[in-house]
C-alpha cells in the first residue's frame, strides 16, 4: 500500500491518481490540507512538494509524477 500526498488543485497529482485508479492498485491519500499530513510530507521527503509517496513496505519514498508511476509499475509487476 502507497501513501499519497497530493493537493486537489495539482494536475501531477491527478496525473498519479489517475494512474493508480485506473491500473486498481490501493493508495492511501492524503490530501496536504490536513496539517498533519502537511506536516508529515515535510517530515519525511524534507521539501513541500506534490505529488509525493511513501512505500512503507519497501522503505522508499519519492517526489516526481513520472518517476513514482514508473516505480510503482514496475513493483506492481514484480
Ligand atoms: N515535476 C513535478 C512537479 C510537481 C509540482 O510542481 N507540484 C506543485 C503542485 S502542482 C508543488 O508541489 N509545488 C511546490 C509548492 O507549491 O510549494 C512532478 O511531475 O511531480
């Protein structure tokens, strides 16, 4: 299970939404306007920005829309 930060307005954001619902793979979201999900994306990757997940299983986090699709593909095919 993925731990997503993302803001409603951020069309990175949808972009990774977009691609975790219509590929059926199960994320946790969690939207920055809550203060304690605000606070907890800047307590783990260090920097405000969105989208922005947490692999808890693995032990890896990452910014970059691009970069967390292409991971998660390839760890959902693994
Ligand atoms: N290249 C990044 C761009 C992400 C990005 O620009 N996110 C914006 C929101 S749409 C953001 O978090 N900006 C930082 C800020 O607003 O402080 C990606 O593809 O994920």
């Amino acid at each position: 299970m993925y731990d997503l930060y993302y803001s409603e307005s951020c069309p990175y954001c949808r972009k990774v939404i977009k691609f975790f619902e219509e590929n059926n793979i199960e994320y946790n979201p969690k939207e920055i306007n809550n203060s304690t999900y605000y606070d907890e994306l800047l307590d783990i990757g260090k920097k405000m920005q969105v989208p922005f997940i947490v692999d808890q299983k693995n032990g890896i986090s990452m910014y970059e829309s691009e970069d967390i699709i292409n991971y998660v593909k390839k760890n959902e095919k693994a």
